[in-house]
C-alpha cells in the first residue's frame, strides 16, 4: 500500500518503512510529523482518490538525519 501526499508544492509517494528525503521541513530529529494534504491511499484497483484530498486522512513520517 503506499499514499501520495502534498509538501512543499511537491508530490511525494510513500509506503510504510520506506525513507524519503523531502526538502526544508523545520524539525528536530526524532520528531514526527503529520502531513494532511493526502492526494491518494491503496494499491492496486483498491485505491482512494481525494477531490483534491482525502478527508480524515494523513501521513505520519518520522525524521532522520540528513543523507
């Protein structure tokens, strides 16, 4: 399963334990951080698709040192 969600004015795909670099988020490392514009959530033919967003949606990342 994986989720496209909105940061920054970019798109981002991510699935569960998978790391991603996104640009300029202003937290310390360790943190989480909540994202609520999800663009869409599933996998295959099961897939949700927002209008532009999912409502009562998010993604939730922790941070981690820069690569």
């Amino acid at each position: 399963m994986y989720a496209v969600f909105k940061s920054g004015g970019k798109q981002y795909r991510v699935s569960k334990g998978e790391k991603l670099k996104l640009e300029k988020l202003d937290t310390e490392v360790g943190k989480k951080v909540v994202f609520d514009q999800v663009l869409s959530v599933g996998e295959g033919k099961d897939i949700n698709i927002g209008t532009p967003y999912l409502t009562d949606t998010t993604c939730l990342l922790y941070t981690s040192d820069a690569a």
